[in-house]
C-alpha cells in the first residue's frame, strides 16, 4: 500500500504533466478512505517550488450536469481564500464544508467578496500551479462519462492541473453497455429488420444478433477508452489493506466504552467474518457495524448477563447477513420463513440428510460463516428482521432472549451443553464435579444423542487423562456404551458425524475412543436404514393413487438416496403394476435419468433393481399382449440397462502368440 501511495505523490511531485491519473478499485473497498487518511494529508503537507498544493475534492455522485461539477469547483476554490472560514475550519477539523453548509453561503461569495469582506484574490484564484483535484464515484454520476472525462481534460491538457480520478471500472463498463438498453434495443431490431435479417435462417440467435448490432451501433465503450487513453496517463490498482481500514472503521466507537472494548476483543472475529463473505465492500459492514451497535445496546439494556459466546454469535450473524443481503448475493427471501434457532438447525439437518436443494443455501451459509465457531444458537431472528427490514422488532427481540436465556445461559444450561458448548476450563472448580456427575446420569440414562455421548466420551477420556477425575476408563466406556445403546431406540440419524466430531475441543485418541466411535457407527448405520425406510413408505405409499405426491417427493427427496433399498420387492411391484399406463412410462424415464445422473449414489439398490425386474419378467411370461404387458415390458427393459450400468467392464483379452 506504501509503494501505492509514493506512485500517486510521485505523480504530484512531477514538474509538468499533461495527464490525469486513475485509482480502481471495487465499491466500498475503501477508496474515498484511502483517500482521506493516506492521500491527502500527506498532498497537502508537500511543498513545492515555494508553494504549498491545496487538494479539491469532489464526488460526482448524483450529479446531472456539468455547471453542477462547475459550481463545486467554485465554492471548494474559494473557501480556501476566506480568511474567517479557513480560520474556522482549521480549528473545527473540517477538510470541507458540509453541502447543507454550502447552500447557506453568503451569495456575495459568487461575486468575487467574501463574508469578512476582502475581495477575491485573482492571482490566488488563476493559480493552478498548487491545486490538485480528486473526482470520486465517476461511475455514479448521471451525465456521460464520455461528457466527464471531456471536461476533466480541459483542466489536464490546457491548465496542467494534477488529477485524481477515483472510480470502479467493472461498473462503468457495465453502465456504458446497459445505459438506454431499451431504446437501443428497438433501433437495433429496427436495423436488422430493414436489412432483411430478423427473418434471415441463421446459426446466431436472435438475442445475440442484436447484441451485436447495438455494440456495432452505439459503441460507447470504445469511445471511453480512446479518451481513456487520451486523458489517463496510470491506473492504479486499490488492493486495501483491510485489516488497517477495519480498524479505522472500530475508531468511530471510541464514545461508547463497553462497545469498544468488545469490538477490540474480537477484531479477529470481525476480519474473518469479513473475509469470508467474499466481498470486498467495507461500506456494507460499517453498516453492519452500526446495526451491531444498536443490538449491543438493547441486548445490554435488557439482558445484561447475556452470554459472552452469544453475543460473540450476534455480532457474526449481524456482518454475515447484512453480506448476505446487502451485497445482493441472495434474495432477502431466504430468511423469512425461518422462524427460530430450532427451524434453522432443522433446515441443516434436512439439507444434509434428504440433500434438499431448496435449503442448500441455509447449509453453505451454516458451513461458511461458522466454520470453527461452536455455538450452540446461531440464528437470530430480530437481527435477520432488523437488516432487512430496518425495524426493531421488540416482541420477537424478546421472544428471543427468552430462549437464549433459558438455553444458553450459563447458569441454566444442562452440565452436558456446557462441556459440548463452552470451554470446559470455564467451569468453576466448585461446579466441576456436579457437572461431572449430572452428565454421567444423563448419558447411563440414554437421555442424549448419540452424537452427543461419543463427544462427551472424549471428554471424559480427556478428563480422566489429567487427573481431574477419578474413574477406571473401562467402566466408563462401559456406562456410555451402555448410554448410546439406550439413546439410540428414540434417536434419528446423523449425517454429518465428521463436522461434529471436529466440534470437540480436547485431545481425542485412545483405543477406547475408537472403540466408542465405531460402536457409535454401527448404531447411526441402522438409524440410517431405520430413516430411509420410513422415507421410502412415505415417498411409496403415494403409487398409484396419489402420483402428483409422489413424483414431487421423489424429484426432490431421492434422486440422489437408494431408497429402493429400503422398500420391500414385491410391494414395489404391486404398486408400479396397478399404476396407469402413463403413469409407468412416467416413472420408467425418472429412474432412467436418476441413473444416468446420480449412478455413484444409487449403487447400493442395484441388488433390488435386479429383484424388481425379475418379478416384473415372471409376472409378464406367457401373458397375453396388452398395452400394460407392453408398458412393464419396456419398464423392464429400462431397469436391465439401469442394472448393465452397473456391471464390471472386461478387459480384452490378449491374443496369445502363435
């Protein structure tokens, strides 16, 4: 960033220049930051040949004319010769005047006297030798680019003033192609219809023909970069250092002592939010850092033992989200229908399990802004409503901090959740041993996960490791082989064993850690069949009365799962055999397509495929013809090129040598 900002005063420091100079970068990336606290000041301490240079500058935000951008110059230009003003502005720490203050402007300043009363110094005002200006958010202005950079390059070329262009070229590129795309639209179809070539047979697609034609015709890009290249002498490319940025951004919090001291604390916390949003926009999480501070507020108001690993979770949550939505990486949509903590762990849970693409976001969002961070309550649902609508909701504000008192807080959270949620060091040595004893009764009673009890296994091991509990690891491998065999009659499968055994925050090794783990295996291997059998009734039992029900949950829930291996043979046959004819050849083109996408996933219900065909030809020998023989004929000739999918591609054999 240094060696940035030497090139930029070298660029000032030049005797004579007849060029303006470029800084790129993407919005909200801290370009106008970096000018104010990098650029500027440093411009503005130089001097040269005598003088000292004097910075403009100006955002082109919103402008709609020229005479707008004139205007500015003007009173920017002339406070810098207001005694009493400057006088002001010095000892207030103003760099410019406020646009409402600019409107107030005594109008006597437009005709040459100030308000102290002294005339307008001319030799001041003719000298260009000292000023530099900054024109920021070219791409934001409402006047041609083309216009802008025209008149920029009057004061390049002919006065030889030093200019800084800030803007986002990706946008502007993108504003030159898109700026009248109607009306482009209807003369280039115009064109091409007088030319004979709307109804010309061609390989091109239409679209795509009069995309051409409006490039060829209002080819606004390549005029931007003949008078680029004419105006702009270097381009610099803004890679911020934002970890420095981010810090800046904390300092305006400075009022505020409990705020602060937390957003310090977790500065690292704040940088990898950040980053992992993928995004380089700093103006979306100062936002998001201002939404933070009025729930830090409320929730200190209200709530003020909340839990520290909880708010720790808000403030990630807050930047996460308002990314989420703000940077329009998805539509504000995929929030509302989640109503709490519980329906957004259910959600994951579904996405993992049945692979429902409507919730794969929920999941990629959960393993994304999460990732290494237990908490056992991640949504909010007063912070998703406050960022996208703008309102505090106080009832479900409330609503939600009785939960999370009720859940997380330390003082009325099970012994189990805090071993599994907390660092156990924060367990006071006069709790210690309750915990101990209150999470050994829990799991001798099955009152757990599975999940659950293989994690505090290794808690335990770890415990009795170093001393901080007196008990033979072989008895308490029994009592939790024990406790999952109990746990499992009433619990559901567990997808993704992998994530939550990476959750556990002690040391795990031992042949009895093993020893839990592939017991633990076992059992979720047959809360697995058990899940997809009940999976496969409900998804079956739909053939033949209710098909629109089945295909729907079929397309949704097991193109991509076995679930012919958890459905009896014969059953499946009855059904498909008293389905109408359509509805046959219907279910024959899903289960072709099902294999032709998903063939790694479907192998393990091959050995049934092959069972429901050999009924199917059992059924169908020596039957008369009729159009339902010829449907399960053909239905049975699909499933024998499903099966040959399957088979082990020999090898040619080598001819021996004669």
């Amino acid at each position: 960033m240094e060696d940035l900002v030497e090139s930029i005063l070298d660029y000032i420091r030049s005797d004579y220049t007849d060029y303006a100079i470029m800084l790129n970068g993407e919005w909200g990336s801290g370009k106008t930051y970096f000018w104010n606290n990098k650029i500027r000041n440093k411009i503005e301490s130089m001097m040269l040949n005598g003088k000292r240079y004097r910075t403009i500058y100006m955002s082109l935000y919103g402008i709609s004319n020229l005479e707008e951008i004139s205007k500015k110059i003007f009173i920017e230009t002339t406070q810098l010769m207001d005694k009493n003003l400057k006088k002001y502005m010095d000892i207030s720490g103003q760099n410019t005047i406020p646009e409402y203050a600019k409107t107030g402007l005594d109008m006597a300043n437009f005709f040459g006297v100030t308000q102290n009363g002294d005339k307008l110094d001319y030799g001041e005002f003719f000298s260009t030798d000292d000023k530099v200006l900054c024109f920021d958010d070219l791409e934001r202005a409402n006047v041609d680019v083309i216009d802008i950079l025209g008149y920029i390059n009057n004061f390049v070329e002919h006065d030889h003033i030093k200019t800084i262009i800030i803007c986002n070229e990706k946008e502007l590129s993108t504003k030159l192609k898109s700026s009248n795309l109607e009306m482009k639209t209807f003369i280039a179809t115009y064109l091409l219809d007088k030319e004979g070539d709307l109804i010309k047979k061609t390989d091109k697609p239409m679209v795509e023909r009069i995309q051409d034609t409006i490039e060829y015709v209002f080819d606004k890009a390549n005029d931007y970069e003949r008078i680029k290249e004419k105006l702009i002498g270097e381009t610099f490319e803004y890679a911020p250092e934002f970890n420095y940025i981010i810090s800046g951004l904390l300092m305006r919090y400075e009022r505020y002592p409990d705020l602060i001291r937390f957003l310090r604390e977790n500065t690292a916390l704040i940088i990898s939010t950040f980053n992992k949003s993928g995004t380089r926009n700093l103006r979306i999480l100062k936002h998001a850092l201002n939404d933070f501070k009025k729930i830090f507020d409320m929730v200190n108001k209200s709530y003020p033992n909340t839990n520290h690993r909880v708010m720790q979770t808000m403030l990630i949550f807050t930047i996460a989200i308002s990314f989420e939505i703000k940077a329009g990486k998805v539509t504000k949509d995929k929030f509302v229908n989640i109503n709490s903590n519980e329906e957004y762990k259910a959600i994951l849970v579904s996405s993992r399990v049945f692979m429902d693409n409507r919730q794969f976001y929920i999941k990629e969002f959960d393993n994304n802004y999460y990732y290494n961070f237990k908490a056992e309550y991640r949504f909010f649902k007063f912070i998703e409503i406050y960022v996208r609508t703008r309102i505090f909701d106080m009832k479900v504000f409330k609503d939600n901090m009785e939960v999370i008192i009720n859940t997380v807080d330390t003082d009325k959270l099970p012994g189990y959740k805090r071993l599994l949620t907390e660092e156990y060091w924060k367990i006071t040595d006069d709790q210690f041993d309750g915990v101990i004893e209150e999470v050994l009764d829990d799991v001798k009673n099955g009152r757990l996960k599975p999940i659950e009890i293989v994690k505090l296994f290794a808690y335990f091991s770890y415990f009795i490791k170093k001393g901080l509990i007196n008990y033979d690891i072989k008895m308490i491998k029994s009592v939790f082989m024990t406790g999952l065999n109990l746990a499992s009659l009433n619990a559901d499968f567990c997808e993704n064993v992998e994530e939550e055994l990476d959750q556990i925050s002690v040391e795990v090794a031992g042949s009895e850690m093993e020893e839990i783990i592939k017991y633990f295996n076992e059992i979720n291997s047959k809360l697995e069949d058990k899940m997809y059998m009940e999976k496969a009734e409900d998804v079956f039992k739909n053939i033949p009365m209710k098909m629109e029900i089945f295909y729907d949950k079929f397309a949704k829930e097991c193109m991509n799962v076995p679930i012919f291996k958890y459905y009896d043979t014969f059953q499946m046959f009855q059904r498909i055999s008293c389905a109408s004819n359509e509805d046959i050849v219907t279910i024959k083109e899903m289960l072709s397509e099902r294999a032709r996408r998903n063939k790694k996933q479907i192998e393990p219900e091959i050995p049934q495929i092959k069972k429901l065909k050999q009924v199917i030809d059992d059924y169908i020998d020596g039957k008369e013809t009729t159009i339902k023989i010829v449907m399960l004929q053909d239905f049975s000739i699909e499933l024998g090129k499903i099966i040959d999918k399957f088979k082990p591609k020999l090898l040619p054999q080598k001819q021996e040598n004669m």
